[in-house]
C-alpha cells in the first residue's frame, strides 16, 4: 500500500497500472448492457422522460426572450402576464416529468443491483473451498456490497447524467443557431478549452480510485479478523489490543488521506471550467451588441438574453460530461471488479449428466486418490480403502496427515486430483451435488451455530421438522432435556456461534442436527478431541444412534474412539501405512502401536498404586490424553 500512495502523488500511473486499466471494448459494454436488457421498457419511459423533462426546461429560456420584448420593452402587461404564466407552468411540468423520470431510473438501478447482488451471491456459493480459504473475508463483502452499490449508483447518475447531459446540449445548440447562429458559434467557441485538463484530471482520479478501493478492503478485512468472535478471543489472550489498534489506526490514516485527495482531486480542474465558462457569455454580449449598434443586425435585447440563457444552460451540462469523463473511469472499474469474480471457474459443479440415485446404500470405495492443494504441496498419495454400507472405519494418524482432506473431498468440497471416490459404485462427480451432501452427515470439533435460537439451528437441516420430530432428535442426541431446563426451552438464543452455550453442548446440538437431516453416511471428524470426560461420556452416548444402521467414517487423535470401528486405517504423510482391527495393528507394530504407547504407555507408568484413586488432568482420565 505504501507504494500505491507514492504513486498517487504523482497523477501518473505505472506501466503495471496502465495494464490493470479497465479495456472498454465493444464486448465489455455488451455485457454492461445485458444487465440492462430486461428493463428495456422502463429504460425507453426514462429516455422519452429525459427528452421531455430536457425540452420543458430549456422552454422558460426562450421564453425569457419573449417576456423582455414583449412584455417589457413592449410595455404590454397582459403579454408579460401570460408568458409569465406560461413560463411558470412549463417549470412545474418539467419538475414533475423529472420527478417520474427519477422514480423510473431508482427503480432500474435498484433492480439491476438486485440481480448482480443474487447473480453474486449465487456464483459465490458454488466456488469451492479452495476460493474461500485463498480469498480474504473482508475483500468479498465489499464486492457484495461497495462495489455492486457503485455500479447501481453509475446506473443512475452517470449513464442517465451522461444521457440527459447529451440532450440538453443537443437541445440548446439548435435552438441558439436557430436564434442566430453567428452568436451561437461565439458562445461555442470557448468549449474546446473545457477537454484541455481533462486527461491529467483522469489519470490522478484513476490512481487514487483503485488505492482508495484496496485501502478500504484492508479496513473490512481487519474488521472481520479482529472484530469476530474467535478473533476478539485470540486478541485478547495474547494482549494484542494495542497492536490491533495501531493496525487499525493506520490503515483508517491511510483511508483518510486517500479519501481527502480523492475527494480534492479535480477541484483545479473544475476551477478552470468555471473561469472558462464564465467568458462565453461576455463574449456573446459584447459581440451581440457590436451587431446590434454598429451592424444594425435583426436582433432584440430578448434575442441576446435568450442566447446568453441558453449558453448558460450548456455549460453546466458541459462541465459535468467532463467530470463524468473523469468518474467513467471510477465506473468501469467498478464493472471490471464485479466481472472478475463473476469469471472465476467454479471448480467443483455439477456434471452436465448428473445422477440422482432413488436410493442410498451408502457403500463406499476410495479408489487410488490423489489431492494437492497446491500443485508442488501433495496431500494425499494413492489412498484406496472400500467401506461397506453400514460398517464403520476409523482414520488415525498424526496432524497433517491428510485425514480431514479425505472427508473434505467425499463431500465435494475439493475435487480429488486423481483416482477417484464412489458411492454405491458411482463417481461422486457424476451424483448430483445437493444429493450427495444430503446424504452425508459431519460433526465436527468446531461446531457452527447461526446467532439465532435452538430451534432455527436445528430447523437448519430440516425446515420441515415439527416439535415432535426436534424432541426425538435431541433425545437420542442427549441434548434435550438440557434444553427443556432452559428458560426459554427450544426458543433459547446461542449467540454468535453459539458463544452462549459450552463445547459439549453446541456438539450434541450438532448431532440432533444431523439426525435430523437422516443422511445415510455419517462422518465424525476429531468432534471429541477438545472436550473433557463428562461432555465426551454424552457424546459417546449421543453417538450410538447416530451409528446404528449408518455407514460410518471416525477420524480423532483419541484411540478410546476409535477401538469399536470395523477396521482402522493409519495415515501418514497422505498414505496409508497401516490397516486392520485394533488388536491387528497393536500386533503389528509401526505407528499405530506408537500411538496407542503415547497415549496409554504413560498412563500405566502413572498409575497409582492400589487402592488409590487415579489422578485426573484438565478433568481426564489419564487413558483420555490426546495424541498427535
């Protein structure tokens, strides 16, 4: 950033920034106007409004020429009266068609920014994974909200302005030559000068525009770190308010000064018009008089004055086509960033022939999977295991080992780079994407709740699901009758994240959620591993039902969790090194057999002697420790 600024001061840009310029191209403006297409009515009721609202207000001009001959000079009050009159009431018509042409042209804006905002939302919510962990919070929600309210307010001043600008000018030149054209070209002479800072003036807007944007997405994304629920936390454990606060700081110092410049630059340049716009006039009369006393030419005092009106009446829609040459620019970028994130692929979609299967078994096969993040940064190397419908695996091993990306690529939130994963013999990449994931359940240790009640949370995985039916998921979570002791029951707000609740409780809470969703495969991903032996105890006793008759994946550094599995799959370095029961792998050695003496190999040094009871750590049991 502290680039971008040394390069605002100069009004200059950069090779790098001339090439980041947005290209208005035929194909650019098409795909503007698309957005506009489906209005194409309202927006033809808002030109003929701008044509009629134009006309009416340049009509008491010409009229003024009337009312001074006539009326005046001519002494003749009824005439004066009447124009009058009629100058008044074509104001107030003029106002009026104005006013609906405002109306119209919100209303459009509106709803353009409506559809990009879903359009948005929508692309949004397809990208994958990978978009959401490589892109900052902060820099989305101001494309969703800054940059979209910038094209709304581009639809509705400056397409319109430049519209209505165009007419008014087109409008006033013919009635001036019209009057008399040696006059006209007079006062039109002095418009050529009005181009002559407008280059520079666009260049410095540009600059400032693209760091005043970039400045703005490092504020948002500050806020959202610092200003969450676990960001707030991490702050303070570590004392670093005062860091946050200097970072805040400085980066609010930076807006400021950017938004200052901004908002100055163009003033000299508005300075010049002004100056400029103010000859024309004086031109008009002193050569208007010269034909008038000295050429004996066919002009009235009403005739001058209706041409100094009108000339009047052009400069100020001149000055603002050269100030909108300046914000088109601002504009364009605007489209430029919006398009930008509308042409990201979505990586994970759903195929052109996708299957939506009648029924689930749930059988599942990993098939010589491979997965990188990052094409030099392999995960997982050749991992093939088959899961029967109803049988439960267990996947151990230590951190980074690759066991949440397994379960991140089964629910498509990643693609697998090679081999493949099939559910009841079908590639997952060929199952329609809402059907897979409707039928895979996951807990995991960080359980999200909406700041909303218990019961929205729940309703969350079944909108449908009646009293009766949240009571029965809660009571084989284990959770209800907590609920019910709250004292406004299922109505009970969690909070953000569910803040108000502990981590044992936002658990069982989790699982009701999915044993309300029913899906056919569940998935517990390390959802013990941060709780102490009494919320684990109600867990493990929430977790039965969710097992029964339900094809299974366990993942948890806890061997206590694991030992009931049908078959336990070591993982190492995104391989699988070990396979079999648990007495299997205690047999055979290797890492599994490390695992199981790190965790209970201790536990039996520590053991008191007999008759005494055991010691207990951070409210376990020393056979509950953690490993990896």
């Amino acid at each position: 950033m502290q680039t971008g600024m040394g390069r605002g001061r100069t009004g200059f840009l950069t090779e790098e920034e001339k090439a980041d310029r947005p290209k208005i191209t035929r194909a650019f403006l098409l795909r503007i106007l698309s957005y506009l297409a489906p209005y194409w009515k309202q927006m033809l009721l808002v030109l003929l409004a701008i044509l009629a609202a134009t006309v009416l207000r340049l009509l008491p001009s010409i009229l003024a020429g009337r009312i001074i001959d006539e009326g005046l000079i001519g002494r003749d009050l009824n005439a004066l009266v009447f124009l009058i009159a009629l100058s008044v009431g074509v104001t107030l018509l003029a106002n009026l068609v104005g006013l609906l042409e405002s109306y119209l042209n919100t209303w459009v804006s509106e709803q353009i920014s409506f559809d990009m905002r879903n359009r948005m939302f929508r692309h949004l919510q397809g990208m994958s994974q990978r978009f959401f962990t490589a892109n900052q919070q902060g820099d989305l929600i101001t494309r969703m909200t800054s940059d979209i309210g910038g094209v709304q307010q581009t639809i509705s001043g400056t397409f319109t302005g430049i519209l209505s600008n165009v007419l008014t000018l087109v409008v006033a030149a013919a009635a001036m030559f019209r009057k008399n054209w040696i006059l006209a070209l007079v006062g039109l002479v002095i418009v050529p000068l009005f181009a002559l800072p407008t280059r520079r003036a666009g260049k410095t807007r540009w600059t400032l525009t693209r760091e005043a944007q970039e400045s703005q997405d490092e504020i948002n994304g500050i806020l959202s770190e610092t200003l969450s629920v676990s960001g707030q936390l991490l702050v303070k454990l570590f004392g670093r308010e005062a860091h946050e606060e200097g970072r805040y700081e400085e980066a609010n110092r930076r807006m400021v000064r950017l938004n200052i410049r901004q908002s100055m630059a163009g003033r000299w340049f508005r300075v010049v018009l002004n100056t400029f716009s103010s000859i024309g006039p004086m031109l008009v009369y002193l050569i208007g008089g010269f034909l008038m006393i000295r050429k004996g030419a066919d002009l009235t005092v009403g005739d001058i004055t209706v041409l100094v009106t009108l000339l009047g009446r052009m400069y100020g829609p001149m000055n603002s086509l050269l100030n909108m040459q300046v914000d088109w620019i601002r504009s364009m970028a605007l489209f430029t960033r919006i398009f930008e994130y509308f042409d990201l692929p979505q990586e994970v979609r759903n195929a052109p022939d996708a299957v939506t299967p009648r029924t689930t078994r749930g059988e599942l096969v990993y098939d010589q999977v491979d997965f990188a993040y990052e094409p030099q940064r392999q995960i997982l190397k050749d991992v093939s295991f088959s899961l029967p419908a109803g049988r439960t695996v267990a996947i151990v091993g230590p951190s980074g080992a690759g066991k949440s990306t397994i379960i991140h690529l089964l629910l498509r939130l990643y693609d697998v780079s090679g081999g493949a994963i099939r559910l009841d013999g079908v590639d997952i990449r060929r199952l329609d994407l809402a059907y897979l994931r409707r039928n895979i359940g996951l807990v995991t240790q960080d359980t999200y709740l909406f700041n909303g009640t218990i019961r929205e949370n729940l309703q969350y995985a079944a909108p449908e699901a009646d009293d009766a039916r949240l009571e029965e998921a809660c009571r084989k979570a284990n959770i209800h009758d907590f609920i019910v002791g709250l004292p406004q029951g299922y109505d009970t707000q969690v909070g953000n994240r569910g803040m108000k609740l502990s981590g044992g409780e936002k658990q069982r809470l989790s699982i009701a959620r999915v044993l309300l969703k029913d899906p056919a495969i569940v998935v517990f991903d390390e959802a013990t591993s941060s709780l102490d032996s009494i919320a684990e105890s109600l867990i493990q006793q929430a977790v039965g039902p969710m097992l029964a008759r339900r094809t299974s994946i366990v993942i948890a550094h806890r061997l206590s969790t694991v030992l009931a599995a049908d078959e336990i799959l070591v993982l190492q370095d995104g391989r699988v090194v070990q396979r079999g029961t648990h007495a299997e792998l205690l047999a055979g050695g290797g890492l599994y057999a490390r695992l199981y003496e790190t965790q209970f190999g201790a536990a039996e040094e520590t053991r008191p002697p007999a008759g005494q009871p055991e010691p207990q750590k951070n409210g376990r049991r020393p056979d509950e420790r953690e490993t990896g």
